[in-house]
C-alpha cells in the first residue's frame, strides 16, 4: 500500500499559479504512474493529469491542457501538478493518486492508491 500526502493548496486569484506536491511513501521503488483528479462541490471526482513511471509520458484533461502540467522527482517520490492561468471553475479539492501500473491512464480504477486531497480556491 503507498501513502501519499497531498500539500500546496490554498487560495489565489484568477489567473493566478499554484504548485501542488504529493509525497508518495510505503513501497519500495516509485516504480508506477501517478495522476491527479479533482472534485468541485457538488460534483463527481474527474481526471486532471497523469504521468508514466520514467515521466516520459503523459496525459491531461481537456479542460487543464496548455495550463497545467504534471512533472515527478522519483529521487523525492514526489509527484507536482503546476497550475497556471487558474480560472474560477478549477475550484475544488485535487487528490494525488498511485496507478497499479507504470503507464498513465485517466480512469480512476487504474489508480489504487489515494491521498486525502488538498484544497484549491480561485477567485474571480
């Protein structure tokens, strides 16, 4: 089982950056993809962003290309979401997750592992 341990939320303006880090602990090697989703109040959890083992590949949701970015440290076991351009409907609490293999994917059954989300808020 991997812990991870969400951390860089926090309150900004439209238009504003944020960078979100996930601190993976508990298995031996970070030897697997890791990805982001979000849930806005009232609504499902969605795909924001995955990326592969090595951080040679990767995937985004339409709604966050161009403006977001997802990068990993495996010497940290830590995985980043870079937000820019924030806009008012990326509100919502972003949860770090661990894939059950080393390839990214965007369904959130391929992910085994979860954090406990941090909170990101933008103002208009």
């Amino acid at each position: 089982q991997v812990q991870l341990v969400e951390s860089g939320g926090g309150l900004v303006q439209a238009g504003g950056s944020l960078r979100l880090s996930c601190a993976a602990s508990g298995r031996t090697s970070f030897n697997y993809a890791m990805g982001w989703f979000r849930q806005a109040p009232g609504k499902e959890r969605q795909f924001v962003a995955s990326i592969s083992w090595s951080g040679d590949s990767s995937k985004y949701a339409d709604s966050v290309k161009g403006r977001f970015t997802i990068s990993r440290d495996n010497a940290k076991t830590t995985v980043y979401l870079h937000m820019n351009s924030l806009k008012p409907e990326d509100t919502a609490i972003y949860y770090c997750a661990a894939g059950q293999s080393g390839y990214p994917t965007i369904r959130q059954t391929d992910f085994g592992s979860w954090g406990q989300g941090t909170q990101v808020t933008v103002s208009s």
